[in-house]
C-alpha cells in the first residue's frame, strides 16, 4: 500500500513552474530519497505534499485519503509530519517546553519517549539557543515525531552536520522508522545518508523526475550522473 502519493502536483511562482506535474508514490514502511540539484524542485515537492505550499494542484494522498484540500493542521493531525531545511526551533524555550507545545496538538503525546529516541534527555531543561547545533536538529526532528506520525517528510535533515553526526543521524533514522513503522521522504544532499539508508531513490531536475529506482540504480545512471552525481557517484 502506498503511505503517500502525490499525482500530478504542479507549482508556479508566477510565471516560473517549480513543480511540473510530478507524481510519486511513497509505498509503506519505506525510506525514499529525494535528491536533484539545487532548484530542482524537492523541497517544494516537500512543501506541495504537507500542505504549505500556494499557487499548487494536483492531488495528494494519505494512506488511500484524498487529503488535497486539507490544511497543514489537519495533515499533521492525519499522520503526515515534516522537518525543515532550517531549525524549526525557539531559541528562547527549553526543550522539553517545545515538545510540550507541540504535545498540546498530538493526539497521542509522547514526549518522554521522543526525548529517550533522540538521546535529548540530558538537554531536557536547556535553552534550544544553548545546546549544539547537532543537537538542534535532533530537536526539530524529535519535534516532528511527537504524536508519532505515520508518515515523515524531512528537509535536509543532515544539513550542517559534520560527517560523523550525519551517519550517526541516518542510522538513527533508519532504525527508528523500522521500529515504529515510519514511512519516510527525505531530501538530503548527503549521498553516503542518501545511499546508505534508502531503499528507493526519486531524481528531480528541472521541476520534473528524472529518475527512480534503487540506490545501485541510481548510482549508474548516466542521465543522472550528468545531471548531479558527477564524479560522486
């Protein structure tokens, strides 16, 4: 079954089409990777599928439901949740009052048990502005798991990180998706995170798919190669 599916999803900013009537099925349970070159498109993809996105159509799908016309509010309350590129994070509040917040609007809060997942425990009663910045993107992260979504869209999660906390980040990831049966969509320019947890790879280019398959797969691909990968892969 597909956790989500977006059909035909266009974006313009005026004149300029971000998004051209791309269509992509995440099935559930899986780990997708959404790579492409800057400008590509992916992070509007992100933005087109959790809602908070204007001047888009097409249609998306939670699960089956058509949830197009549903606002960012009620996708999180059905299950879809997401990070951003940048710290979604108050500086000023702790971080347990900023899970707390975010609790206030979970239908199943579990805020204890995203502090121990994230190994934010020591930091529960530290200001976000205090705490590394490894640490803050934990946070955001622990953010978008409180009421434990069944599906993750994550911006750039690694954004930042040195190599050894991206890996450490990924196989966090990886395992916890597994145990709580997690359907994940990750944009990410880190290709050792991309390639190592990733069962499926999606390419953008130009406001289009250029590509989809597996990480070998992808890794060969000539189109692909040309257009990103380069000398990475």
């Amino acid at each position: 079954m597909n956790a989500i599916e977006g059909i035909d999803l266009t974006r313009r900013y005026g004149g300029f089409i971000a998004l051209d009537s791309v269509s992509i099925a995440v099935s559930e349970g899986q780990i997708r990777g959404l790579i492409g070159p800057n400008g590509a498109g992916k992070s509007t993809l992100i933005d087109v599928l959790s809602g908070r996105a204007e001047n888009r159509s097409g249609t998306v799908r939670l699960f089956g439901e058509d949830i197009s016309s549903y606002s960012v509010q009620e996708r999180r309350r059905s299950g879809l949740a997401r990070s951003f590129q940048r710290t979604n994070i108050f500086p000023g509040l702790s971080v347990v009052e900023q899970l707390d917040l975010a609790a206030r609007y979970a239908e199943q809060p579990n805020v204890d048990e995203v502090l121990h997942e994230l190994g934010l425990v020591p930091y529960a009663f530290q200001r976000a502005a205090d705490i590394s910045y490894g640490d803050q993107r934990r946070l955001d992260l622990a953010l978008a798991l409180i009421g434990r979504p069944r599906v993750l869209l994550l911006d750039e999660p690694a954004a930042g990180l040195t190599m050894q906390e991206s890996m450490e980040a990924a196989e966090m990831l990886r395992d916890l998706a597994q145990r709580w049966g997690v359907t994940v969509l990750i944009v990410e320019h880190d290709m050792d995170v991309v390639f190592g947890i990733c069962q499926h790879i999606t390419v953008l280019h130009l406001g289009k798919i250029l590509a989809e398959g597996s990480p070998q797969e992808i890794k060969k691909n000539p189109e692909v190669i040309t257009a990103y990968l380069g000398s990475a892969a």
